[in-house]
C-alpha cells in the first residue's frame, strides 16, 4: 500500500477472493471447534464469548466488504459538491453538500515536512447548515458518511478527502467489539 497506492492494496489484498474465503474458514473454524471440543456449556461462558464476538466480528467485516461504498472528494479552496468520485470515474452523489472554507498546512519546524494537515469546511443538508474541522484522527460523521482528511494539493490551495459510507457492517463490528 505504502508503495502502490490504497486502490492498489484494496484490490489486490482486501477485496481478493482469498483473503475472503481465509476469514470464511477462520470463523467455520472457530466455530467447529468450539462445539467439537465440547465448549458450548455454562461453565466456559468466557470462551463462548470470545469466540462468538470474534465471529460477530468477521460478520461485520464480510457485510462491509459487501455493502460498503468507498471514495474521494477533492475540493479546492471556495468550492462545493454534492458529489464523490468512486473507484476510478464514476462518480456518487451525496445526501448533503460539502464546501471547503480553507485548507491549513502546518510544517515541523526548521524543516518542510508536513507536520499536519486539515480542512475547514461547511456542510449543508436539508436541516440548515453547519462547519466543521477535518483533520488527522478527527473524522466528520454525517448522514453515515465518515469524511477523513486523506491528502491535499501540491499547491496547498486543496484538500482531498476520503469518505466511506458502512453504517450497518460497522454496527456490527462495533457489536462484536463490545461482545469482546
């Protein structure tokens, strides 16, 4: 991924045909050996659990790999869409509409590597409208879209923006987190 890119990575290893059968027969597995092995009784209810959330878990993970919708937004400084673009060209209008006010790049000091990056926008949907901060580890969650800021302009005049839309496999996930 570090050297080919996240679409690269996503196709090749996330959404291989392998990698989805590898999680299929690890949850087959733990539950086959679960009830082969007599677990499934009052006394081992912590080991029921755990083994019940991690299927929970890959549950999650297979209804995101099948519903999920994954995509970019790119705006420079004073525009706004309604739209996303999906895999290559195809492009997925969005319930809201979203405008970049300013984009903020900050540097380590002494040095021209970007320290941070992130993104000042204004979200408008049918109930009003609203700003938000995108930036590192501060997702924007709205209308089960999650916004993070992935990457920017050469120029530092525009942001791009990943958006991933999976509120029912991530339901789930979470579910199977808590059960842990």
């Amino acid at each position: 991924e570090k050297y080919h890119g996240s679409a690269t990575a996503r196709d090749l290893v996330y959404h291989s045909p392998v990698l989805f059968m590898v999680m299929i027969l690890l949850a087959a597995n733990f539950i086959l050996h679960a009830w082969s092995n007599g677990y499934i009784n009052r006394k081992r209810l912590g080991l029921i659990l755990t083994h019940a959330a991690f299927a929970v878990i890959m549950t999650g993970a297979a209804v995101t790999h099948f519903t999920s919708m994954d995509g970019i937004i790119h705006l420079r400084e004073g525009e706004i869409t309604d739209h996303m673009l999906v895999g290559e060209s195809a492009s997925h209008q969005l319930p809201f509409t979203i405008g970049l006010d300013d984009f903020v790049l900050k540097r380590y000091p002494g040095s021209g590597s970007p320290s941070s990056y992130e993104s000042f926008v204004t979200v408008y949907t049918e109930d009003g409208q609203s700003k938000a901060h995108i930036f590192m580890n501060n997702v924007l969650d709205i209308q089960g879209y999650r916004i993070y800021q992935a990457s920017y302009d050469p120029d530092e005049k525009g942001s791009i923006l990943s958006v991933s839309h999976d509120s029912f496999g991530r339901r789930i996930t979470y579910i199977g987190y808590i059960t842990l």
